[in-house]
C-alpha cells in the first residue's frame, strides 16, 4: 500500500469518550494501534490529547497545505527555476 507521506487522524470528542468507556470513572487511557496488513509499514505513530478548536485550526491548516501542494504540482514544468 503506498501511503508515503500520509498521516492517518482519529478523533474522539469529549462525547464519544464518554458514552465508549461508560460512566467516566476512568483515570488512565491506554491507547494500542496495530496493522495487520504486512505491505503497511509505520515509520512513525503518536497519541495526543486535543482540545475540540485545535482540531478545527488543525483541518483549516491541513486544507491549506493541500491546496498548496496541489498548486505546486500545476507549476512544476521540470525546468530550472533559477533565474542566474
């Protein structure tokens, strides 16, 4: 699977948190993630806990690095950008 480059986001609200580990009595978080498909190869995997606006500011960023990575593959003629 040819996934270079790619980063993979779950997220759980306050909400869904709640209504997945019952009554909220937890005081630890124990996060596992595997791959069962050998053709994945995971260089790097991380957890963080995020407030509900990081997240938005998050997408808003991520759309825009898209937008402008897409941009830049238009102005890519294989030519030398150098004006020396």
């Amino acid at each position: 699977m040819d996934c270079e480059g790619s980063i993979w986001l779950f997220y759980l609200s306050c909400d869904d948190w709640i209504a997945t580990v019952g009554n909220g009595e937890c005081s630890k978080i124990k996060v596992i993630i595997e791959t069962y498909d050998s053709a994945i190869h995971v260089r790097e995997c991380g957890v963080n806990l995020v407030y509900e606006q990081d997240v938005d500011k998050f997408n808003q960023k991520n759309a825009q690095c898209l937008i402008e990575s897409l941009d830049g593959d238009d102005d890519d003629d294989g030519g030398d950008d150098d004006d020396d």
